[in-house]
C-alpha cells in the first residue's frame, strides 16, 4: 500500500514536471507600444513572449515582485544586455530591434526564460 502511493505522487511529480518545462503554453504579448511591462513572480516572466517589429524601439519595464536570488538578473544574451532588478522597483531596458529574429531572455541561471520575437 505504501508503495502504491509512493509511486503515484512520484508519477504527478513527474507529470507536473513535463508539463511546467515542456507542455504550459507562455503568455504571449505583441508590443503594440513603445513601453512593455514585465512582471517577474513565481518563477516566470509575464508575458515570457512578446512579439515586435523590426526597426522598433521597444522599451521594457521589469517589475521584480520576486526575492529569490535567481530573479536577480535578466540576461539578454544574443544583445549583449543585461540589468539587475530591484525588488518592486521598475527597471528598464530599451532595446533597438534592427533585425529580425527570436531573442531570449533568461534570468543568469536560465531558469526563469522569456522570448522576444522580432517580426
């Protein structure tokens, strides 16, 4: 008996694990602004992907809400930007999207991950 429930909260933990890294759909927003905001809490970014033209000049508002060491940092490591972001304190970033393409974003562990696609 003992057996059995071990192994069904092992296979949801893995089920749960699929789905969190492979299955859940990210929030998608398309930059219809100049000016985005960014909520980092939980874990995520929202939105974790955000749709742009080529030739904009995007300007994004991290909003750290969460205070464990990874959501320190955001990295975008194709552009070569990166900034620390204060707890519930707006930091910006402005990005000049000359080419088209997908950007990552990620936190410096790569946990925390978001995309930006240029169109």
């Amino acid at each position: 008996m003992v057996n059995s429930i071990v192994n069904l909260i092992g296979l949801i933990l893995v089920g749960l694990t699929i789905w969190w890294f492979l299955l859940k759909r990210p929030k998608e927003k398309k930059a219809t602004e100049d000016t985005l905001s960014i909520v980092v809490q939980d874990g995520i970014y929202t939105p974790s992907l955000i749709r742009a033209k080529s030739g904009q000049t995007l300007t994004l508002s991290f909003l750290r809400k969460d205070t464990t060491p990874c959501s320190e940092f955001v990295v975008f490591d194709q552009l070569n930007i990166s900034g620390k972001l204060p707890i519930n304190k707006p930091y910006i970033i402005k990005v000049v999207l000359k080419e088209p393409g997908e950007y990552d974003f990620t936190c410096q562990m790569g946990m925390y991950r978001g995309k930006l696609i240029v169109e």
